[in-house]
C-alpha cells in the first residue's frame, strides 16, 4: 500500500514536469501519461483494469465531466454562436467520414461482416473531449477554433454513443426506424442543453447562500455531478449538460439573466476566480490519472490489427487536412489554427468504453473490434502528439501552407 501511494504522490509531480515540457517541446503530457500506462500495465504487467474495479471507469466518467464543465466555463458565449455553423459541419461531415474510413478498413481488412464494421466505424466516428480539451488549451488557439473543436468533441461524443446502441439494435432485433433514430439525437442534444441552461440559472441563484457555508469551493462540481447523473437517467447527454452548465455560468448576462436579478430579489452569484483555479486544478489531477488509466485499459491485438488501425488512423488524419481546407476557407483563421485542428482527431474515453459493447451483445467480431479500437486510440493520439510537436518546424508549416491554402507565418506571430 505504501508503495501504490507513493506512486500516486511521484505521477502528480510527473505530470508537472509534462505539462511544463509541453510548454517547451510541444511533446504532449496525455501521450506520456498514456505511454506511461502501458508500461504499468500491458508490457510490465504491474498493474490490470480489473485491479481498479468500479473505481477505474468512475474515475474517467468524472474526468470527462469535469473537462467538458471547465471548458463550458472558457467560452464565450458570442464567439460560441458564431462558430456554431462551422462547428456543425465539421461535426457531422467529419463523423460521417471518419466512420465510412473505420467501416471499409473493417470491412475489407479486418473481414468483418458489414453490420459489425459499420459499428467500428460508428465507434471511431467521434474525437475525445478528454484529449482534445487538455491540448486546446494548453496550446492556446485562438477563441473561435477552440470553440469549435471543444463543441466537436462534445458532439460527436453523444453521436458514437448514440449511433452504437442504434446499431446494435438493428443487430439483436432486425432493426430501427430512421426518423426514431433522428429524434433520439436531436432529444438528446436539445434536451441536455435546456437542462445544463436552466441548472446553471438555478445554481447561480443559490450561490451566495451557499459559499455562507464553510468549505464549499467543491460544491459546484458536487452540482455538475447531479446535473451529469439525473440528465444520464432521463436518457439524455450528461456531457452536453454539463458543458451547458458551465457555459451558462460565465455568460449569464448574455442570457438575460441580469434582468431575473433587477426583477428579483434574487441575487446572481458568478463564478470567481478562486472558482476556476479550483476546477483547472481539478481538471489537471483527473487528467492525469485518466490517461494513466486509459494506458492500463489499452488491449494489443494481432499484427493485422495493428496494420488496420494505423491505416484507418491515416485516412482519417488525411481527410480531415482536406475537410479542415474546406470549412476553415475564411480568413480569419490563421495557418496555426488550421493546421491545429486538422491534427485534433483522437479517439479515446468514448471509444475506448464503446469498443467492448459488441463483445458483450455476441456481434459477431466483437473481439476483433474491442482490439482494433483500443489500437487506433493509442496510434491517433500518438499521431495527433507527434504532428502538434513537429508543426513549428519551418518544413512541417510549409506542408500545411501547402494543404490548407493558407500563407505561412512566422512562429513570433502565431504564438
């Protein structure tokens, strides 16, 4: 026992040292956090998923939360409506692509029947809020691309989740009618987000009554966690109502609140500064066990597989150079943020929780897709590192000038 809280105590302090080479380097702390995880647990065998129980799979659903909430609470609300159009299409068109890339490789390299390859398309479909978020970040892109790749990763995260528990329906009971289908999505999406809006109206109005009691900095994650599970158990997305939330909570004026407090009594109670210290804090401890986790959990197939999930990954990486060029042709988005969000295509929580459902139902090639998911998450994610770390070079920025029909700019003037 002493041993495993030691370690504990070293990865904090590890992760520190990440996060200031990332600064540095542009080496990404979620890949060596990853990378350090495989080491524990697949090569060195220290450590396996099952040793965690429960407590492994809560850790990363709480992770998730928290990254999606922090993140609601960085935007604004004015950037966020206008790059809602721009965050729709790359969404969808970028889903839509990427799981057609997976459903072929699948198909034609793996020898999947359809029906399971298009589920590992569908669970490849969608890019992880838990990488993206973290790196957005940390690389500090401009507002309006940080919006929209913080929007993607939420929506695409209800889409695989969405799309999978609809395939395999149509796998165990012959099938699911499309306009059901439809509004499944847009319920859940919409709903979500009204919850997420009218939780955060209700608990800006008890704030200030509740910072009266002692020790209640955490109180406001406590709420998201009952906003996440009670939206969960209705059927719809805790994470849309959790990123919802957080939005709400930093542009409550752009809400017309500030009219229900003229009208009121009431009084709305922001979040301050000691606030959001307390969540980037947070957000940094539970990314770095998260990935650590997600390291441990990571299950190395066949050679075949391996080959099928860098390929897969490759296509995905150099469709998305070309559909970035198409949505980002305004030019307002500088090079930098092009090329940035042409290399945020990661798989990871979603994925990676996703990927054992086929198994669990009997598909047929269950195994086949749990194995081939967890690879593509390490490769994408590993690719995704290896490009942001490269791109100041002057060689990699005359690529992406190249491809993304945009004009190169120096390093001073990007950073």
């Amino acid at each position: 026992m002493s041993i495993t809280i030691l370690a504990i105590g070293l990865m904090v302090f590890f992760a520190h040292f990440l996060s200031l080479q990332f600064r540095r380097t542009n080496i990404p702390d979620v890949l060596v956090l990853m990378l350090a995880g495989i080491l524990l647990g697949p090569v060195l065998g220290i450590v396996a998923p099952q040793d965690f129980g429960k407590v492994g799979s809560v850790v990363a659903t709480i992770a998730l939360v928290v990254i999606l909430f922090e993140s609601g609470t960085s935007l604004n609300l004015g950037v966020l409506g206008k790059s809602l159009a721009t965050t729709g299409v790359l969404s969808l068109v970028c889903f839509a692509l990427s799981a057609v890339i997976a459903a072929l490789v699948g198909f034609y390299a793996l020898d999947l029947p359809w029906v399971p390859a298009v589920l590992l398309g569908v669970t490849l479909g969608g890019t992880s809020s838990a990488v993206v978020i973290p790196m957005v970040d940390a690389l500090r892109l401009s507002e309006k691309p940080a919006a929209v790749l913080v929007l993607e990763s939420a929506l695409t995260d209800v889409l695989c989740i969405v799309g999978v528990f609809a395939l395999l329906q149509v796998y165990t009971q012959g099938g699911v009618e499309p306009g059901r289908l439809v509004g499944s999505v847009l319920s859940t999406l919409v709903f979500a987000a009204i919850i997420g809006v009218l939780g955060g109206v209700g608990w800006m109005l008890v704030l200030g009554k509740i910072r009266d009691f002692p020790n209640t900095i955490s109180s406001t994650l406590a709420y998201v966690f009952i906003v996440y599970g009670l939206t969960e158990q209705l059927g719809f997305s805790g994470a849309i109502a959790a990123l919802a939330l957080g939005v709400t909570m930093t542009n409550f004026e752009s809400f017309g609140l500030g009219r229900i407090q003229s009208l009121s009594s009431k009084s709305i109670e922001p979040l301050n500064e000691i606030d959001r210290v307390f969540y980037r804090e947070s957000v940094f401890l539970l990314k770095t066990y998260f990935f650590v986790y997600l390291g441990i959990s990571i299950h190395f197939g066949a050679a075949h597989l391996a080959l099928a999930a860098i390929l897969m990954t490759a296509l995905i990486f150099a469709m998305r150079i070309g559909l970035t060029r198409f949505v980002y042709r305004d030019a307002a988005y500088t090079l930098r943020d092009s090329a940035i969000t042409s290399m945020m295509a990661p798989k990871g929580l979603a994925a990676a929780v996703l990927a054992g459902l086929p198994l669990q139902y009997g598909v047929a090639g269950g195994e086949t897709i749990r194995d081939t998911t967890y690879m593509v998450v390490l490769v994408s994610i590993a690719l995704c590192a290896l490009l942001v770390a490269v791109y100041p070079l002057p060689g990699m920025q005359k690529f992406y000038s190249r491809t993304l029909g945009k004009p190169a700019i120096s390093n001073t003037q990007e950073t």
